[in-house]
C-alpha cells in the first residue's frame, strides 16, 4: 500500500493514549501524528508514547504541534525528538494571507527547519484558514520562500473534487487529514467523501517517498464512526493506490 494510512490523534482528545494505539491497531490502520496538546505535552509523555507505539506496531507519522512562530520551538523539537517523530506540524503564523507579515513568518519558519533538520526532522505545515496557508496560491509563494519545509493538506470546507485534486498535484503534500463535511462544516461519513477523495488518494499514491492519510473529524467524535470511516479509507487505498509519480509545480 503506497499511502501510508492513520489518525490524527486529536480527534479523540477525549482517549488517553493506550486507548487511541487499541483503536488504531484495532482498525488495521498504521500510523498515529500525535497532538501536542493533549496526548503528548512533554518529552516524558514522548517516551511513553513511542513505547506504546513500538509495542503495537504503529509508526510515529509525526508530533502535531500548535507552534505559530516566536518562542517555543526549542521545547516542541525536544518532544518531536523524544518522540521519535519524523516531522513536525507547524501552523504557519496567526493571520490569513491577506493581513500576514509573510517576511516574518518565512523568516522564523526558516529558522525551525534549520533547527529541526540538526536532529533529522522535517517541518511541514498546517494547511489552514488563518495562516499563510489559507489559499493554494499563498501557500506555494510560501513553499517557495522556504525550500525546507514541505506542506500538509486537508479541504477547505466547501471544496470540490477538481479543485481538491488540482491541490494536491501542485503541492504534493506529505500528508492528507482525511475528513468529509458538508458546505456547512458538518462532519459526515468518510463514504461522503468519495468523489473528492479517491481521486486525491491515487494521486499521493503515485507521488515518491512515503505519503500518509490520516483520518480526522469523525462524527461526534464517536469511535464506532472512526472504525467505519477507517474501514472506507482502507477499501479506497486496497483498491486506487499504485507507484510512480506525479508532476509537481513545489519540490
């Protein structure tokens, strides 16, 4: 399987972490970003969680931090490290593009990917309202400001499947959070989803390097709907994933 499927772990900020590793293994799914907010606050709980991980099999996708630039990246790379994350989740400053400082911003993201590449860690970014991610077109002019570090994606509410996936080639992301709403933002089942979402996934199946799909946003939160909607994402990958590669406007 060329995508690499899991959770992010926020989703059930209500699970403690061995709950979160049963549910995950349970639902054949393979990787776990875990939340710094909640399930990961410190390089102690790291440790722990990585143990867990380590016993069960699933792979560490990533630490899911809330840094938004200024202090505190020294401590988040410490957790990542202890954790034995591959990369950080960052969010890309605390403004939309239209109001950002984007020198600023590029400027201290600069600076965590020359940190976190001194311990091996890539840093890649939130694709978020709010931020400097806030559009296809900010987020690229972005990308390209800071060759190190590399995006997520995740549909804005209201996207359709041609714009999805246009986003997708262009960005060649490293991630996918995986969720169906509708125009409204209510949350739906994954099976919803599926002329947006096939699509998307046979295209990161075919990009080079590992790629992951992590569910997220599930139906009142309620883990009886996170095992159908990892039951859906698993149909979808057996059957669309396949190598190769695909052309990309961002390295």
């Amino acid at each position: 399987m060329p995508v690499v499927p899991g959770l992010v772990s926020v989703t059930f900020r209500q699970l403690d972490v061995a709950e979160i590793v049963s549910l995950v293994a349970g639902a054949g799914l393979r990787a776990v970003e875990w939340g710094g907010d909640v399930h990961v606050p410190s390089p102690r709980a790291a440790r722990e969680v990585r143990a867990r991980c380590t016993d069960a099999g699933l792979e560490v996708a990533a630490y899911g931090s809330y840094y938004r630039g200024g202090a505190g990246f020294a401590g988040v790379l410490r957790t990542a490290v202890a954790l034995g994350a591959p990369r950080i989740r960052v969010w890309a400053g605390t403004r939309g593009s239209a109001g950002a400082d984007r020198a600023a911003v590029a400027a201290d993201l600069a600076r965590a990917v020359d940190l976190a590449a001194g311990e091996g860690i890539e840093v890649c970014l939130e694709y978020h309202a709010g931020t400097l991610t806030d559009t296809l077109e900010s987020t690229v002019e972005l990308l390209r400001a800071v060759p190190g570090v590399r995006p997520y994606w995740q549909p804005p509410v209201g996207d359709r499947p041609d714009t999805a996936l246009a986003a997708v080639e262009t960005l060649a992301p490293v991630t996918a959070h995986v969720f169906a709403w509708d125009d409204a933002g209510e949350r739906l089942p994954l099976a919803a989803g599926e002329a947006l979402w096939r699509p998307v996934l046979a295209a990161l199946g075919r990009l080079p390097g590992p790629r992951y799909a992590l569910l997220e946003f599930v139906r009142g939160d309620d883990p009886a709907a996170f095992a159908a909607d990892a039951a859906t994402l698993l149909h979808w990958l057996e059957r669309d994933g396949q190598p190769g590669q695909l052309g990309r406007l961002v390295p």
